[in-house]
C-alpha cells in the first residue's frame, strides 16, 4: 500500500513489481570491507586497561617509607631537589 499525504491513500500492490531487488554486486576480494568489525575504544577504557597492567603494591617498600616520614628522615634537601626540578620540568 502507498500513502501519500494524508488525502491519497492507494490499494495494495503486488510484491513482485515494481519492488523487485536487483543482482547484487559480488565482493571484490581483499579491497572490500564486507564482513569486517571494528571496535572503537574510549580514552577511558584504555585508561582502565592501564591501570589493570600497574604492578601489584610492594608492601615492604610502603612499609619502609612510612617509617621514615615517621621518623622525618624521609624528606632529605637531595629529594626535595629531585621534586622540584620535575615539577618545573611539567609545568615549564
């Protein structure tokens, strides 16, 4: 059935004509992309896949530094050096 417009509504028609498919085209080997997915990943996800592949947290060495900030022999003028040259190196 066609309508069209709200005033011309016409009878059903055939299924055969004029709706016919045509041939379809055969692929054309490798240049064709029939048949291949693709898969677009967001920043976060690959973020996600980052954190994922971090090393597991050595406890021994979080151990030994919380003992020296409890101490104050953590915080030494060399590594305080150290920290300041590579923040003016991320902000420079």
């Amino acid at each position: 059935m066609y309508i069209y417009g709200t005033a011309h509504v016409h009878t059903a028609q055939p299924l055969a004509a004029p709706h016919r498919p045509g041939p379809t085209p055969a692929p054309s080997g490798a240049s064709s992309t029939f048949g291949v997915d693709q898969l677009d990943l967001s920043p976060e996800v690959e973020f996600a896949a980052q954190v994922r592949d971090l090393p597991d947290i050595r406890e021994d060495r979080v151990a030994a530094i919380r003992a020296e900030i409890a101490r104050g022999t953590y915080e030494t003028p060399e590594k305080l050096d150290i920290a300041l040259s590579r923040l003016l190196d991320e902000i420079a």
